[in-house]
C-alpha cells in the first residue's frame, strides 16, 4: 500500500522564535497535503502568535494587528497582509466551513504570512549581521 504523499513539505525559519516558526512551518505542512483550511488556521494562529511575542496581547485580533502597525511593529502594507490571513482564518476558526479554501488561497495567505515573519523578525537579525561584518572589516582596516 502506498499513501501520498509520502511526506509533508515542512519549511524552515531561521531567526524566527522556535513557536512560531514551528506553527508556520506547520502551516506549510497542510498545505503540501491539500489541507488549505487547515493552513490559513495555523497561518491565522501564528500571526497572534507574532502580535503576542511583540507584547501586543489585548483585544482581539484586528485590534492587535492594527496596534502593531500603530507601534511600527509591522508596516500598513504588513498590516493590510495581516488582516487578509484574519479575515479567511476567521472564517475557519469560526466554523465558517462553506467557504471553500482552494489552493490559491492558501498560497497566497502562507506568501502573506512569510513577508510578515521576514519583517518582523528575519531582516533585522540579516541587518544586524551585516553591521556586525561591516564593523568588523573596517575595525581590521584602521
């Protein structure tokens, strides 16, 4: 007997908290399977998820993504992404089953979510080491 897939597709996160990049990694997961519901879910989860290990932790969701670009966290583009992984996660979380997830949409909301992880927490740890080699060639020049 053979199952197919044979494997899930995981995707790796680096600089990104061990939590969160698990839970968006397994966003990944469902949607190698064709579980697109399941993917915007979790894509939905790990964006609170995001808001509280930045210390917005009050209100529902909409209120702490909108607190987050309110303290630059996130940019209103970031933002305008963020609500788009809400808005179709709602519908999931909220037993909102007779709206179909079809592969596309689930694509574009784990594409959301990515641009959202690498700002947050993956191009300030990449700025950071890019000053630490700069500062370091030019400490070995003078």
């Amino acid at each position: 007997m053979d199952w197919l897939p044979e494997k899930s597709k995981w995707k790796e996160y680096e600089d990104v908290p061990t939590d969160i990049a698990s839970a968006a990694s397994e966003a990944y997961a469902c949607f190698s399977i064709n579980a697109n519901r399941a993917a915007v879910l979790l894509a939905r989860t790990t964006v609170e998820a995001i808001a509280k290990d930045k210390g917005v932790s009050s209100g529902n969701l909409k209120a702490k993504i909108d607190t987050m670009a309110e303290q630059n966290i996130i940019t209103d583009q970031l933002k305008d992404e963020a609500h788009e992984i809400r808005f179709l996660g709602n519908d999931m979380a909220h037993g909102d089953l007779g709206t179909p997830v079809v592969e596309s949409d689930a694509s574009d909301i784990l594409g959301f979510l990515d641009t959202l992880l690498d700002y947050v927490y993956q191009q300030p740890i990449a700025i950071q080491k890019r000053r630490e080699l700069r500062q370091q060639r030019k400490a070995r020049v003078e």
